[in-house]
C-alpha cells in the first residue's frame, strides 16, 4: 500500500485549468498526476516511459502531449507539477504529525500500564483460588487458636502431651477445654506426692504397732522430709 493513500483535488481549480484539453488529454494527464504521486513528485521526461503511464501508443502520445506538458516543469532529465509538489508535502507533514503523536500517545498507555500492573497482580493474587484458600485457612487456624482449641491455651500457645501451660497436671482422665485427649496407654508421671505415699506404705508394713492402733502418725515423720514432701 502506497504511503501517501489518496490524493487531494480541487475540482474547481482543475476543471478550471483544463478547459483547452481533450477528454483524451485530461485522461492522460490525470494519469500523469497519479503516477506522479505515488512515485514521491517526479517522473523521467521520457516519451516512451511516459507514453506506457498514459496508457497510449507512442505516436498518439506524441501527437497531443504538447497541450499537457505546458503544466508540468522539466529539469535535470525529469519533470514535476509545482501544485502536486505543494499537495504532496502537505500530506507528508500531516503524516509525520500523526506519526509522532501517535508515538507520544503510545508511550504514555506504556507508562500508565506499567504503573498499575502491581496493583492488577495484588488484586488477581487476592482473588486467585490458591489465594484465597490460604487465607481462609489462616483465619480459621488464627480463630481456632484465639478460642483456646485442643491443643492451644487461651492465648494461642501450644501445649504439651497432657500438661498445661501453668505446670498443673490435670485431673487423670480429665479432657477439659485446653487439653488434648491422652492417647492410649497413656501413664500419668509420678508425683512427689505418689513417691511419699509409696514410702509411707513401705513404713506402715514395717510399723505395725501404730497400724493396729489405727493408723495414726504412721510415716508422719518420713512426711517432713523436703524432697518427698507432698505437691
């Protein structure tokens, strides 16, 4: 496609010029024009070459185009139209103007483009499946350890196998809110509490005068020692 599409005419003024040409000449002489155009403002002064871009036979070429060479300038093996040039540079800097406003128009979409794709992936990253099932878990394991879940304390912390955050044992068989189920064959540690005890049982099978007597102040004294002294 040429780059200079379409041609302006002024009706008027050429209607006006060649009123002295013959349908035939204003047919070649408008072919002329047009070829001149599209091949940047210039042609060979040439018979034959301009005769073939005419579309007549040499010898009628050259038995009427007296008559329409009088509107075109010859120089340096060429000839030219002084308003077809005038046209022509016309159109070439309305082109270039088009041209680089377009470009500027160009750069400046890239530039606004380029300056909201962050924000356009944070809010597809936000609303991307994946996403969205990460944060919905995260809400719920957040709630779930706010609420004192099995396994958590109030305040979120993870709990060991059976024994809470404050060091006190629970209840044997005890399940309550904060502590996890014991699993089977679970065995309660022993206590400072179990290890006097035990003694105090030992003793009572090695005293059993105060046994008889009814039991009272036996292990009474092995009690007083601090390192089996009761929780």
């Amino acid at each position: 496609m040429s780059e200079r599409p379409f041609m302006q005419l002024y009706v008027s003024d050429f209607v006006g010029d060649t009123l002295q040409l013959s349908t035939e000449q204003i047919g070649a002489y408008m072919l002329l024009l047009m070829a001149m155009w599209n091949a940047g403002g210039s042609l060979p002064d040439d018979d034959a070459r301009l005769a073939r871009v005419a579309r007549l036979p040499l010898k009628r070429w050259r038995a009427i185009s007296a008559d329409m060479l009088a509107f075109f300038e010859r120089e340096g093996g060429e000839i030219g139209h002084k308003r077809l040039t005038k046209e022509l540079r016309k159109a070439q800097l309305k082109s270039e103007a088009r041209a680089a406003a377009g470009a500027r128009g160009g750069a400046a979409t890239a530039l606004k483009t380029k300056a909201h794709a962050p924000a356009n992936a944070e809010v597809l990253s936000r609303h991307s499946p994946d996403s969205r099932n990460q944060m919905e878990k995260a809400s719920a394991f957040s709630a779930r350890g706010a609420r004192g879940g099995p396994g958590f304390s109030a305040h979120g912390a993870r709990e060991g196998p059976g024994i809470p955050i404050g060091g006190c044992e629970p209840a044997s068989g005890s399940h309550g809110p904060g502590h996890a189920k014991k699993p089977k064959g679970w065995i309660r540690p022993k206590t400072h509490t179990d290890a006097a005890n035990a003694i105090i049982e030992e003793i009572r099978g090695y005293d059993p005068s105060r046994t008889a007597a009814g039991d009272e102040g036996a292990g009474g004294d092995v009690l007083m020692l601090p390192a089996i002294r009761p929780d």
